[in-house]
C-alpha cells in the first residue's frame, strides 16, 4: 500500500491565489459567445457578460484573468477598443483564423468583466507591433486618476475612476509571433518598455511580467536574466516583478498532428501524464537560472500559459482552438497544480490557457448552452489551496503505471493548510486501477475528515457534452476511514481527490 506522510508543522510557504489564475484571448469563440454576447443578446447578460458564465468562474474563485492574448497581444492596439462601439475600427484577426474582429470588447469591457468575476486583472501590452509610448498611454488611461490626456480620454468614455491593473505582461511570445526577437534584444526592448509603464498608485503598484521562454527554452531564460540584470544597481529586480513560461502538453509528435482530445488509448494516455509531470523539470531548471539572478526569489514565475493542446475538433475552424475536455484533461489539470502548489516558492502566478472554448477551457458553450469540463471540476476542488501554507509531504510506495518511456509515478500530491484546515489533493494516474492510500499524519492528534471530493467517471475517455452536461462531474468520495492520525482511502482508477481534515 502507498503511504503519504504529512508534517503538519513544517509550513514550507504560502501557495499564491494567483497560481489558479485564467487566461482569455481574443481567439475563437473565448472572447466572443464564451464571455461576452453583448447588451442586446437574447442570452441573459449583464452590461454584455453571459449571467451563466461569470456565475460559474464565480463559484471557482478565479483569482486573476489574464488578456488580451496571447499572439494577439502583440497586435492589439488598445485604442481600437475605446469609445462608441459603433465607431471602433474593425480588424482582422491574423493569428486566430482571419476572422473581423470588431473590437466591441475591449479595456472597459474586460475591467467590467473582471469586477463580476470578482478576480485581479493582467493586461498583456503590445510590445511586438505597438510603440512605447501606445504602451505607456495604456496604463495612463487605465490607471491615472488626476488630469491628463489619457485619464481625461477615459473619463470621456464614461469611466470617471481609474482601475486597478494587478499585472501588466509587456511583450507575449516575444521569441515568436510576438516578434520572433532574441533574447538579447528582447530583454533590451523590455527595459526600454518596462520603463515607461508608470506606477500611478503608489499604494497598487503593478507587478511587471517581462517575457519568459516557451518549454525547456532555457537559452531565453538565461538570455533575458542576464540582459535585465546588466548594468544595474545590486539587489535589483532586473526590471521585473514576474518572468512568464509558457508550457503546452501536446501529446502528438508533431504540431500538425496534436492528438485527438477524446479518441486516445492507453498509451496516449500515460504519454500526455508524462509530459504534463514534465511541468516540475521546467520549473525548476529555470528557476535554477533565475537563482542565479535571483538567489532570494524575490522575482516570481509567472506560467502564464499552460494546459492540453490537441487537435480542433473535427470539423471546427482550425484557427479557433476549440477542443473537448475528458477525464485525461483532469488529471492534467491536478497533476499541474500539484506541481504549482510544490514550487510555490517561485511560482506565484499561472494561467490556464484558455478559460472558455479554447484549449483546455474550465468552460463550453454552444450558443446559450454551457458546460463546466471535467477541468473545471478540479479547478473547484483545488480552490482551497490559494493562499494556503504548502505542508511537508513524501509520498512512498505508490510504484508506477504506464509503460517503458511512458512509466509515470501512480499518485502524485500536494498538502496544504488554512485556517486549520489541511487540504490534500491527489491524483491517481492509473487508467485502470484504483490504488490503496494510507495517510499518516506526524502530529498524534485525532483527526476529522470535514469533506472527500473526487472527480472520476466510468472510463478515462469520458468527457461532458452539452447533452450530458454532468457526466463527469465533482461527487462525495465515500469511504474515508479515520483510526486516530491515520487515514485510509482508495483511490478509483483515472481520479482527481480532495481529502480536507480538520487539524
Ligand atoms: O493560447 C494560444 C496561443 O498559444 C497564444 O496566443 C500564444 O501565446 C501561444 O503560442
């Protein structure tokens, strides 16, 4: 039987809310029916927002949302967004399918957005395409409260109060499509830009993400560092509060051929677990080059981008990115944030990408029709770690599944405490196999189970759709057992589990 020992005195550091944050671009149908149908929509909406949607991130406690991409980030003129809707220029989206954007959502809509959801909000700026001082008016607009050009602008657009922007991303993919730059130049470009994004509000100052690498990009990383941290004075930041990493499970070998999101087998399925547990060998190898930068770790990293990329749906529009959700996405999703909530020393910010009808989205709609993925179950479990204390815990016993190449750890967790709470989740990767868990608390202490949630469904492959909205969906794990400090649970084959004791 496997063992998870947990040392409830050895808090090892808070776990940032912002770790269980959001990404939403302006790409496929995200943006457009996912979050926002307009005042005049048939679908019930408040100033534009679908009531559905904002109802159920509500219940998820999204902490940050980031936007407006993505690639599309790097060709957004802001000021395309502002002023009477029927006179915003209308676009073509060149990343995301060639598709008019008409630019009705824009810097007021995402600020409204952000205050129903009740979360922090990271605009990504243009970098790529845009000029320094577009940038700079950005956050003037968005942030000065006195008189100026830029505040005097968006008072006129009928926003009297400045927002509070949390995160501000200068530059996406900047060794990409956001200007395919080497790291030199880009780290260069970023002092340049980062200089003139203005603090407004001593009192809310905004936590600057420069532009991390993409994968085991670890050139960049060191590129950047190096760049940011020349010629200045010691003890700086290297000009940033966040650098990002952006890290896609693409199952397929190749980018054409991604793997399907619902037809896979066995060995698809312990191959995408594979490279999603190839997230903690990221993190750490470049937070090792950030450390020697950084040696406190007073700069976070930001995963601003992470989750499942498989192939469109069949017969989608390539260019929007839309893919079902199964139980495989869950066990992404847990094995992800198991990892997060382990490095939570470096890592304080993450987004999934992308939160409705894009990628791995918490979110599906069809129209008025919506449903929460499997993804979003587990996103609703894990919620009571932010801003919890990361506990001590070893895992032993537990072997491994899958085969040669494709052998991965049979459980992976994570523990945590608030307000006398411990939060353990867990994740059984076995496609087939339930395994036994023994839990032994070091404190001698009689414990009390407060709830048990799991997410599993009858087979790996299943997945919700808008006929069978629930079918996989968040339920009580029964069977529990208590004796004094230790616990025992059986964890089904393919399951995400929350364990909450009372300490
Ligand atoms: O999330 C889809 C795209 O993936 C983003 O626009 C880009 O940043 C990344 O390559």
């Amino acid at each position: 039987m496997a063992t998870l020992v947990i040392n409830e005195n050895k808090k090892l550091g808070t776990i940032a809310p912002e770790i269980y944050g959001h990404f939403s671009e302006h790409l496929g149908r995200c943006i457009y029916e996912g979050l926002y149908v307009g005042e005049n929509s048939e679908i019930p909406n408040v100033n534009g927002m679908r009531t559905d949607v904002v109802e159920a991130l509500k219940e998820l406690q999204v902490p940050v949302l980031r936007w407006p991409g993505g690639c599309f980030a790097d060709e957004y003129h802001w000021k395309d967004g502002i002023g009477p809707k029927e006179s915003r220029k209308k676009i073509i989206n060149t990343n995301w399918g060639g598709v008019v954007e008409d630019n009705s959502f824009g810097t007021h809509e995402f600020m409204e957005l952000c205050r129903q959801i009740g979360c922090k909000t990271y605009i990504n700026g243009n970098l790529g395409s845009g000029t320094v001082q577009e940038m700079s008016e950005w956050v003037e607009y968005m942030t000065f409260s006195d008189v100026s050009p830029m505040a005097d602008l968006r008072k006129e657009n009928g926003h009297a109060e400045p927002w509070t922007v949390d995160y501000f991303g200068v530059g996406n993919e900047n060794w990409g499509c956001g200007g395919n730059m080497t790291p030199e130049y880009y780290g260069n470009e970023y002092r340049r830009y980062q200089t003139f994004v203005r603090n407004y509000d001593a009192e809310k100052p905004i936590q600057k993400v420069c532009c991390g690498a993409n994968d085991d990009d670890y050139e960049w990383t060191e590129g950047v560092m190096k760049t940011c941290f020349r010629h200045t004075p010691k003890g700086s930041h290297g000009f940033m509060d966040l650098l990002s990493l952006h890290y896609y499970t693409v199952t397929g070998d190749t980018w054409e051929h991604k793997g399907s999101a619902t037809e896979f087998d066995g060995n698809e399925w312990y191959k995408t677990l594979r490279k999603a547990l190839f997230m903690d060998t990221l993190v750490s190898r470049h937070s090792a080059i950030m450390d020697q930068y950084d040696p406190e770790k007073k700069i976070g990293m930001a995963v601003d981008e992470w989750g499942n990329w498989f192939d469109v749906e069949p017969g989608t529009n390539p260019g929007f990115l839309y893919q079902q959700n199964s139980m495989r996405d869950a066990l992404v999703a847990g094995i992800t944030l198991n990892i997060f909530n382990k490095h939570c020393d470096r890592v304080k910010l993450a987004c999934i990408a992308q939160m409705v009808n894009v990628l791995q989205s918490v979110i599906l709609t069809d129209g008025e029709k919506m449903l929460r993925t499997p993804t979003y179950h587990v996103m609703h479990m894990y919620r009571h770690h932010q801003g919890a204390e990361l506990l001590e815990s070893s895992l032993s016993g537990a072997g491994t599944v899958g085969e040669g190449e494709n052998a991965v750890p049979m459980i992976t967790e994570s523990v945590s405490e608030k307000d006398g709470v411990i939060t353990i989740t867990l994740n059984n990767l076995s496609d087939k196999d339930a395994g036994d868990l023994e839990i032994l608390f070091t404190e001698e202490t009689e414990k009390t189970v407060e709830e048990a949630r799991v997410v599993t469904s009858g087979s790996c492959r299943d997945y919700n759709t808008f006929e069978e909205p629930d079918k996989v969906k968040e339920e009580e794990l029964k069977g529990v057992l208590v004796e004094g400090r230790r616990l025992k649970v059986t964890l089904p084959a393919a399951s995400v589990v929350e364990i909450r004791v009372k300490k």
